[in-house]
C-alpha cells in the first residue's frame, strides 16, 4: 500500500482523495491518503462525510511553512498537488528535497516551464498538468497525430459548461475561480505556420455545433501543455481553445479590458464567486480534430466525448470533478504501477490514450455515452 499526499482540499483535491482512498487492492493496489489544506474548516467537512474512507485521513498544512511541509512529505510515494496555481511550485521543490514522485493540476504555462528545472536529474518522476485540460486533451491529442505519415493540424477544443445555462455569462463556476481568470489572461502557446508563438487569451474566436447545440470557442492559456514543444516542426497549425456557449467571451472581454478588471483579479474574483453561482449539473465537452497525410491522401481523425455530472462512492460530482480528478488519479496509477517513467520530467503525450481508457480511473473517459445525472 503506498502512502499519497494530496494538497488541497478543494473541489478537485477532495475528490481526488476519495477515489484514490476507494480504490481496492485487487483492482490495481490501493493507497492511504493524507488530505491536506490551511481550512481547518474544510477538513472538518471531509472528516464529518458520511461516505469517508478509511484510509483516508485529514492533516492542516500551511505550504508556506517548509519544515511543516517537509513533516508532511516524510514517507510519502507520491505527492499530489491540487493547491492554486501559484504554489505549484514550492509544493514541487519539496517534492524534489524529500525524493517523492510529483503530479500537479496546474495550467499554468511558467510554472510548468520552471518545472523542468526542478525535474532535471531527479531520481523522482514530476508529472504537472495531469488533469482534463492540459492533461487528457494532450493524450488523445497525441493519439491522433500518430495515425498519420505527416501531419497538417491539430485543433483541441475542451469546455466544462452548465448542462442548463441561465445567465448572461451562460456559465457557471465549476472548479478554480483562479484558474479560469488565469487561463483568460495569459498569453497561449500556438503554433501557426510552422512557428512556435504566444497569441492572445479571448481571441480568433470561432463557433461550431455539435448534438445540435451551438458553441463558441477562443484561445485560452495552457490547454496545449508541453504539445508545443513535441510537436514543433511537426505540425503547420497546432492551437488550443476553450468552448464556452455564444456570449460568454464579449462579456469576459468587457470586465477584463474595457473595466481593466485583469489588473485587478482579486476584485474579478470576488464578482465571479458572489454572482456567479456553483453548479453540479454540468457537462465536459471534448473536441479534439488532426488532419495530416496518409497513404498521400489528407485525411482528418476526430475524437469526441461529453461526460456528465454523475454519482461516485455516494456522492454526485460534477463532469469537470469527475474529469479532472479521474485523469490525475489514473496518471498517478500508471506510475505506481510502472507504465510511466519513474524519473525526470514527464509529458503527458508520453502515455499511449489505450493504456490511459484502460486503467481503473481513466474509464470515465472510455464511455461512449454518458446519462445525465439528476
């Protein structure tokens, strides 16, 4: 039984605890869990649920406080960061001081770049970006290009939208109030003609449907992950957007330019989280389309998937919970099982998508239609 650290005991943190605190020996091992989070009061939520398992147990930590972190990692296999972006990295260079295995949630494009620096010569794997998007986009991403003998595109489209959209955003919050104000702000990797670059978040807007249903997409920051960097010279066009319903971005793009509220997060922040309602009803769209060269013919192969919010171990998730949680679950059971490497940076482009819709948690993913929850 290997002994996980998970930090964070918000909407992602905690669910990623219970799976993993859930997860039964004869189905691929099992795992004793530590949660922890600076909310004693969050805690106090997780230590009173009705469905809490066994090997799951509960420890307030203040990363900003190295020895305490330090006591934390201590016989640790693995550390699992589902903390706010900005502390990815000091939860990574303690990982890197205590010889633990690394995985983070982050989408932040110069955390991950730092990342590689603290991974340089670890005798630990440091695994960032193990979530929905980047994360699983990167994967099936991937997957496609290697069905080609040459490629032209590679296009990824990944929103998580309530299931019943009621307001003029047509959004509700589903996961980090941070991360989406991030991903809105910072520049986005691309690669357009041949060339590396960073275009603007909330830009080359574009509208498709799909089940009949109309969306918009637009750039937003970190999606790609590492893709970039594995498919350069590869690819003429490689881009990542964000799929939102029509509106949403000319609203986002009036607070964050026009009221210069991207000066100010902290002030977007307390809007978004006294306006704008939590929902669990909703709904993980997947988009992913390449197109490429193949017996000389061009030729196009699209992966798509709607997930839903659905019940686990009692409790009814939300899809981007249920998304989210599952791929780094799954990604920290590949490495304990030996399928990944056991040292250094690792990208998630380096897993085959079949090991990935194989293992006990990236099921979720494998599904071909989904039921929509109550």
């Amino acid at each position: 039984m290997k002994n996980i650290l998970v930090i964070g005991a918000g909407k992602i943190g905690a669910v990623v605890a219970e799976l993993l605190a859930h997860a039964q020996p004869a189905s691929g091992g099992a795992y004793r869990v530590t949660l922890a989070d600076r909310s004693a009061e969050v805690l106090a939520e997780i230590d009173a649920l009705k469905h809490r398992p066994a090997r799951l147990s509960t420890l307030r930590l203040d990363v900003d406080d190295p020895a305490a972190l330090r006591a934390a990692l201590e016989g640790k296999f693995a550390v699992l960061s589902a903390a706010p972006y900005h502390l990815t990295l000091q939860v990574a260079r303690a990982a890197r001081d205590a010889g633990v295995h690394y995985l983070d949630l982050t989408e932040d494009v110069a955390s991950t770049r730092a990342m590689r620096e603290i991974a340089a010569g670890a005798a630990t794997a440091f695994i960032p970006q193990c979530g929905l998007a980047p994360g699983f986009i990167s994967i099936v991403a991937a997957d496609l290009t290697r069905r080609f003998d040459s490629l032209d595109s590679v296009r990824l489209r990944v929103g998580a939208l309530p299931t019943y959209p009621s307001n003029a955003l047509n959004y509700n919050l589903t996961w980090s109030t941070d991360g989406v104000i991030n991903e809105y702000c910072e520049p986005c990797e691309a690669i357009v003609d041949g060339q590396v670059r960073e275009v603007p978040a909330l830009e080359e807007r574009e509208e498709f449907s799909l089940d009949g249903v109309l969306y918009e997409a637009f750039n937003t920051s970190g999606g790609l992950g590492t893709l970039c960097e594995s498919l350069a010279g590869k690819v003429r066009s490689l881009n990542y957007r964000t799929i939102r319903y029509p509106g949403h971005a000319a609203i986002m793009k009036a607070l964050l330019n026009d009221l210069r509220l991207r000066d100010r997060r902290d002030v977007l922040k307390d809007i978004l989280e006294q306006a704008v309602p939590a929902t669990l009803q909703d709904v993980v769209v997947i988009f992913v389309t390449a197109s490429g060269w193949k017996d000389g013919r061009l030729q196009q192969h699209t992966y798509v998937r709607k997930v839903y919010s659905q019940p686990m171990h009692g409790t009814l998730r939300s899809a981007i919970q249920v998304t989210t949680a599952s791929s780094l679950c799954a990604m920290l059971d590949l490495l304990a099982q030996g399928r990944l490497p056991q040292s250094g940076f690792v990208r998630q482009e380096q897993l085959a998508l079949d090991d990935f819709l194989s293992n006990r948690f990236g099921r979720v993913y494998a599904a071909e239609a989904m039921a929509k929850a109550a």
